[in-house]
C-alpha cells in the first residue's frame, strides 16, 4: 500500500515473526507545514489511520509505556494505527509480550499512514530518541 501527501512518500514494512522491521519512507521531505494537528517538533500517535481518532502527542523524547494510566491517561496501548514523527528523533514501537518486543522504527521527519497488520493495534510503548 503506497500513498502520497505532497512531498512526502508512504512505505510499509513487513512485520516478521516477531524479528526487527523497519518503518519509512523511501525519501523524507521536510513539510512546509504540519499536518494531523502535529506540531512541527512533536510526534504524534493516531487511533485511525491517517491521522484520525483520538491523537496523542509525545511530551518529550524518552520512553513511554502507553497503558500505564500514570504516563498517558486514558490508556493508549493496543490502539495506534498511524504516526507522524515531526519531532526531533527516531521512534522505536515496542509491544508487551512477557518483555518488550521491538516492532519496527520510524525515523525522524516521516510519518506511516497505516501501520501493517503486525504492528496495527499492538503498540504498548514507544523509545523516542533524545
Ligand atoms: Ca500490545
């Protein structure tokens, strides 16, 4: 699934059986302006795909278990389905299995308009690079 917003170009990784995929876009384009209601130097997280649904927007870098009510309330776990990273670093989706389990990557200055069938609905926490 392939689409494009201005300059700006959408691939999918591949989810494996649980080993590392990447997340990214084939070229990253500086936007002109921001787009989903994300702050240009925020990263923001989508219930639906394409920036719909409930958002939610990093405060900072650093990790951030999304169902623990203390970091993010209500709970955001199990419920991304896109992402526009318009911060400052590259973010590592993890999901909880017994320990936590490295989903795929979205580098600084892309965005994923719908997370693949492994990684839909299944992000528990995110590492945002500082
Ligand atoms: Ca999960």
């Amino acid at each position: 699934m392939r689409l494009r917003l201005g300059a700006r170009r959408l691939a999918t990784g591949l989810a494996g059986l649980g080993v590392l995929f990447s997340i990214g876009a084939v070229t990253a384009t500086p936007a002109a302006a921001s787009f989903w209601n994300c702050p240009d130097g925020s990263s923001c997280y989508y219930e639906h795909e394409y920036g719909g649904g409930r958002m939610w927007r990093a405060p900072s870098c650093g990790f951030f278990n999304l169902g623990d009510p203390n970091v993010v309330n209500p709970v955001f776990n199990d419920r991304i389905t896109s992402i526009n990273n318009a911060g400052n670093g590259d973010i590592d989706l993890y999901n909880w299995e017994g320990r936590w389990v490295h989903l795929g990557t979205v580098k600084k200055g892309y965005w994923v308009g719908r997370l693949d069938g492994g990684t839909n609905d299944k992000v528990d926490a995110i590492q945002i690079a500082c």
